[in-house]
C-alpha cells in the first residue's frame, strides 16, 4: 500500500519569500510521485512529476521538487512567490505494476498556499 | 485542444432525483476515473475504468454509477442522490496506466438538497 502525507494544511508566504510545500511519501517499490495545483473554480494541472529520471524536478511557473529516497520526501519549491501562485497544491504517489506496484494513484490531502503582499 | 470536459459545471437538485454527470475527453486515453473532493479530505476515487467495458469501484464506491460504452466518455450516475453526495467532482483520463498521472477536468460542484 502507499500512501501519502502532507504537512500543513494551509501555508502562508510573503510575496517574493521562499514557497516550500512539505510531501512525504511512504511506498514499498519505487514510487512515481507528482505535484497538482488546484486554482480556484478550476480542475487539477500538473505542476511535475518524478518518474525515476532526474532527482531534480523542474515544472511551470518556477517550481521545482526533489525525489529524496533517504527521506521519502518530495517537497515542492519556488524561490520568490508571486501573488499567482496562491492555490491548493496536492503531492501524489503512484507505481508501475510494472515494478511491482498497483497502479493506483493516491492523493494527499493538500495544502492552501496564501500569498501576502 | 487537448482537454476533458464535464458537465455541468453547477447543478443542484434535491434528494432522490436520479442525475448524469456528463464526462467526455478527446486524447484517446485508456484509463479514465471519478474523484470527488470534500474539504480536508483530498481526492477520493470513485469509480475508475480500464478501457471500453471495464470499471472498477475505488475508495468510495456507495451511491454511484458508472458505464464505459465508448472510449470517450465516462459518465458518472447518481441513481437516488443524497446530501452527503454534496461535493466537488472532477473527471480525469490517462493514456495508459492511472499510475502515470491524469488529466483532469474542470470540476462538477454538486449540491443535494
């Protein structure tokens, strides 16, 4: 089974501040794991995804991620917030039944970015 | 423009009067699957389907129908709705495995009264 847990239900920043979005992952084979980004009245959009390539995600609009096994973790960044970036942001996890998984895509909870002039 | 599109966007209707929420996507994608959103809850999955003829419950399964006769469309079917059935729903669709990620649509903001 995976699973996924974000920290922080809601997060606020200072425009141009730091944006760091907590996601840990527990998952017993090699996992795939994704960040949405959920804007008001609007459906989910991929903002990235770590598919076993790169540790170093890059997405839109500036944000980035990082796969750390050691840690399970796959926080999502971007280093100066804008005022558009305020949204619902979900990390995902998922794996191959390639590799032994289930194919099944679990979603966390999410977190609400607010932005502060 | 590659999308998946639901309807409606915003329907309220009162407890027990069966409805249709429409989901249709045009990428040629195998998988498609229903979610729906409560606050604090994330997504949940409800039905999700393979390819044309094959579905599967997910998490949250009770109150809902699904069907798969085309490709193309997914809708999701509330034969008797309830007030607990109030909430956001989202279609999504996957070229080839759920674990590669979805394409979502816009969302579905259902109401039950």
């Amino acid at each position: 089974a995976q699973s996924v847990t974000q920290l922080g239900s809601h997060v606020s920043v200072s425009e141009g501040a730091l944006v760091l979005l907590r996601c840990n992952y527990s998952s017993s084979v090699p996992p795939y794991l994704f960040w949405y980004v959920q804007y008001p009245n609007q459906g989910l959009q991929l903002l990235l995804k770590y598919t076993s390539a790169a540790t170093l995600v890059k997405g839109i609009n500036g944000f980035e991620a990082e796969f750390k096994k050691s840690e399970t973790s796959f926080h999502l960044t971007k280093p100066s917030a804008h005022m558009s970036d305020a949204a619902e942001y979900f990390c995902a996890v998922s794996a191959d039944i390639l590799t032994g998984g289930g194919n099944k895509l679990t979603f966390g909870t999410g977190t609400q970015l607010k932005v502060e002039l | 423009e590659a999308q998946v599109t639901q309807n409606p966007r915003y329907l309220i209707t009162v407890t027990g009067k069966k409805l249709t929420v429409t989901c249709s996507q045009n990428m040629n994608h195998e998988y498609m699957s229903w979610y729906r959103q409560d606050p604090g809850l994330g997504l949940r999955q409800i039905y999700y389907s393979m390819n044309v003829e094959v579905t599967d419950k997910g998490d949250v399964p009770e109150g809902y129908k699904v069907s798969r006769k085309e490709k193309r469309n997914f809708p999701l079917i509330l034969e008797s709705p309830s007030p607990n059935q109030t909430s956001l729903y989202f279609c999504a669709s996957s070229f080839d495995r759920e674990a590669y990620g979805y394409t979502f649509g816009s969302g579905t903001r259902l109401t039950v009264v």
